[in-house]
C-alpha cells in the first residue's frame, strides 16, 4: 500500500487519467503514484463528472471547492490536526477513521453501502481479503450505534444479522434508488434480521428533499417486491425510527414532554384532491396513507425547530408554550 496521502496534485489527477485510460486497474494506479488503492478510487468516483467522464482540470476544480468546507475539519482545528498527522505517518484513511470511531464513541459515522454492483466490484478489488462490503468497515471497527449506512441493497444474510448484532442503521433512500436504477432495499430481510433502518431522501442522488414523497417511493419499492409498507410504519420510519437509528430517540422524533418540539403541521386542505380523498377518510391510517401518496412540500403548513416557528404563516397556527395538564 502506498504511504503518501498528500493532496493530489494535477499532475497526479493527469497521470490518473493517463493511466484509466490506457485500461490500468485502481491498484496500479495507485502503484505508480505511490498512493493507496482507497484514494485513488475515491477520487476516480468523486471527481468523475457525469457527462464528461475523469478530466485532470474538471477533478482539481472539484475538489478545491469541496476542500474542508464546512467540515468539521475545518470547525475544530485539533480533529484536523489529529487527522493530519495520522495521515502523515503512513495511516490510511480507513485507519484513521477507525481509530477517531473508537476514540469518539459518541460520534456519528456515515458512509455508503452496498448501493450498486459496480461499487461493491471496486470494494473487492481494493479489499481482497474481506468477505464482504460491510466487513470491510467492520474490520476498521466502524460499525457500531451510530453509525449510519445509506442504501444497503445488496446484502446478504450473514451482513443483515452482523448490522443487527453491531446496533448500526441503514439509512433507506428509495428516491435515489429507484432514480439511479441501483436496486430494492429488501425490507422484509431487515426486518428478518432485526436490522435497523430508516427512511431517507440522499442529497446526491434523490429526487425529492420531502419525506412525503420519499415515503411513497418507500412504499412503491416494498410493492414491487411482494411485500407492502403500511402507513402507520411508513411515518414511525421517518419519525421516531429515524430517531432510534441515530439514537436519539429520548430527544426527538416523537411528540412527548421532555423531548425537543421539533415537528411540521400538515394541511390536510393543501390541494383540492388531498382535500377530498380525506374528507371521505374513516381512519388515521387512511389519512397518512392519502398524505404519503398525494403530498409534497405544499402539504406542510408550518415547521417549528425547538418549539419556535421557523417556516409557514405565524398566522396559520399557533402553540401554546403553557404546561400539559396533569
């Protein structure tokens, strides 16, 4: 494995295209510039542009601007100056992610898993040793509680019940699935294994920011696999499921005294069918199924962050800070 874990240059970004495009492979890539096999990957799927393939300037011009921003590497000078130094002394990065997961038992880890076929091609060919994708993160000691894993559709049994036995989540993203064509979350097998998951939009690759529709989506893959996603668990996955995947549930994703009053009022007059198809509703299940299916960004009236109104007309709602009954 290489040592060097500088930035790249744009003469390294040259000689990377030079040599994809003469047909070398990830490993002697990174042979050749004295890199790990893990960076060259990543810069090859982050830099990539969609349209033009890798080009040397387009990649130098992407990275610049993603570049610390706004991380937490750029916030807290002495995680930057761990990292660094680590990296410096020969660490990869999956070390050094790993050591800063033991280290910070509270923290939170996010990456992918599993999402499509080629990248878990490009995961065995980095990690020839491990038996699976995940067993890759697991053996830098990255799946634990917290730890949050987007996609997971191409698990096997074995991956489901060692998710489920570590406490970590898989952060469910049917937009961007179905969007990407990358394939089904099996949810019927995560419920088999006691795997934990929630539902969740993906920035890069989703559709739609709004859970409403996320949660159509949700259900639509569950369909087109035998299997359904009633709607009472369809609102517990975006709510307090997804407090329970980051375990925070004591905190937010429920309507309880103690917790954090962050919520959304929902129209159920926003457009004229939503308001029709509920007034002929007979259940609560019938009401967030017809929501889930017909709602978007125009069904939410109001949003309040810690009890204060931050989105909607102040006019159109209102709460009272005055203690519950007893």
């Amino acid at each position: 494995m290489g040592r060097s874990y500088e930035q790249l240059s744009l003469e390294d970004r040259c000689e990377i295209a030079r040599l994809s495009a003469n047909g070398s492979s990830v490993r002697q890539i990174a042979a050749a510039l004295d890199r790990s096999p893990s960076t060259i990957s990543r810069e090859l799927n982050r830099n990539r542009g969609r349209q033009i393939g890798y080009k040397p300037a387009y990649a130098q011009q992407q990275a610049r601007a993603r570049r610390w921003t706004g991380s937490r590497l750029e916030r807290e000078p002495g995680l930057r100056r761990a990292v660094m130094e680590r990296l410096a002394r020969g660490w990869s990065p999956e070390q050094v992610a790993g050591r800063l997961a033991r280290d910070f038992p509270d923290a939170f880890i996010h990456s992918h898993l599993a999402e499509t076929h080629s990248e878990i091609a490009c995961v065995r060919e980095l990690f020839p040793s491990s038996r699976s994708y995940l067993d890759v993160y697991d053996g830098h000691g990255l799946l634990r509680e917290r730890a949050i894993y987007a996609h997971c559709i191409y698990l096997d049994a074995d991956d489901r019940a060692r998710m489920a036995e570590s406490g970590a989540a898989a952060a469910f993203c049917p937009t961007s699935n179905l969007y990407l064509g990358s394939g089904l979350f099996d949810l019927a097998a995560a419920d088999a294994a006691g795997m934990r998951f929630s539902t969740a939009t993906d920035v890069g690759g989703g559709s739609s920011f709004s859970m409403l529709r996320t949660l159509d989506e949700a259900r639509k893959v569950a369909r087109l696999q035998g299997q359904d996603l009633a709607p009472l668990r369809a609102f517990y996955l975006a709510t307090l499921g997804a407090a329970r995947c980051l375990r925070l549930e004591d905190r937010i994703g429920r309507l309880e005294v103690g917790a954090e009053a962050d919520f959304i009022v929902l129209d159920l007059q926003a457009t004229e069918l939503i308001a029709r198809r509920t007034a002929a509703a007979r259940t609560l299940s019938d009401v967030l199924r017809i929501l889930m299916t017909l709602g978007d960004d125009r069904a939410v009236k109001a949003t309040y962050i810690l009890g204060r109104q931050v989105h909607g007309d102040p006019a159109a709602t209102t709460l009272s800070t005055k203690p519950a009954a007893s």
